[in-house]
C-alpha cells in the first residue's frame, strides 16, 4: 500500500510540474499575441491560463495531502503517560 501511495505521490508532483510548465507557455504565448496584435487572441491564452492556476492550487493541496498520509506516525509517551500520535 505504501508503493502505491508513493506512485500517486510522484505522479502527482510530476502532474504538478507539467502543468506549471504549461501555465508559463499560455503566459507567453498570451504576452507573444498581444505583442502581434492579436488583443483577442492573447486575452483568451491569459483567461486560460488564469484559469489553470486556479486548477492548480488544489493539485498542490491533493498532492500534499498524499505525502503526509504516507508518512509514519510515531508514538511518543509524554510525562502523564498518555500515548499521542503524531505524523513525522
């Protein structure tokens, strides 16, 4: 089970990335049409990508969330005797 949550894991990093990569290309490609003057053109590259970074951010937080599930957790004693968990 730990192997596969590895794998999401990676995977979504790389998903992560990949979009981030393609974030940047709609940004140049909205600044390369503006600068043509194509003004609509380059609107709709920056809406898009716009609306990417929005998708984005809740990748990141998915992706984050798999990587502090896949940790251990540790069990520590603390002075009373009391067992609480806590993820390393």
């Amino acid at each position: 089970m730990k192997k596969a949550a590895k794998s999401k894991f990676t995977s979504g990093q790389e998903h992560v990335s990949h979009l981030e990569q393609y974030i940047n290309s709609m940004e140049k490609l909205s600044v390369n049409c503006h600068s043509n003057g194509e003004t609509e053109v380059g609107s709709a590259f920056c809406r898009l990508a716009d609306f990417s970074k929005e998708f984005l951010s809740p990748m990141k937080n998915l992706v984050s969330f798999i990587s502090t599930k896949t940790k251990k957790p540790k069990v520590l004693l603390n002075p009373t005797l009391n067992l609480t968990l806590t993820s390393s």
